[in-house]
C-alpha cells in the first residue's frame, strides 16, 4: 500500500462492517481495544464522538 496517498475521513456507517470484523479479531489478542465484544453500529455511533470515527482510504479503497 502506498501510504502517500492515504485519505482520512469520518467513518460512515456503510464502513462499519469493515470495522467491525477488524475490531473483533482484535478482541482474542486484545491488541487494538478494550472492548470486551464488537459493539453494534448503533451503540458504538452512540457512545463516540465523530471525530473519534475515522477510516482511511488508498486510492478509492478502503485501507
């Protein structure tokens, strides 16, 4: 990936699919949250700030 030409954006909802299933193989190893279960959208939408929902993308893609 050519991290040049990252874009950081608010994450918006149709992304949380994406999210969700990187934030649950995280939860084994518990190297990247706190969470003891994947939120659902709504929850995690709920108890976050928007600019604590961000997502990056590479050239059109999800990144």
């Amino acid at each position: 990936m050519d991290t040049g030409s990252l874009a950081i954006h608010a994450m918006p909802r149709e992304d949380w699919p994406a999210a969700a299933a990187i934030c649950t193989e995280s939860l084994g190893p518990r190297e990247a949250t706190a969470e003891a279960a994947t939120p659902p959208w709504s929850a995690g939408d709920a108890a976050r700030r928007p600019y604590w929902r961000l997502a990056a993308r590479s050239a059109g893609e999800k990144a």
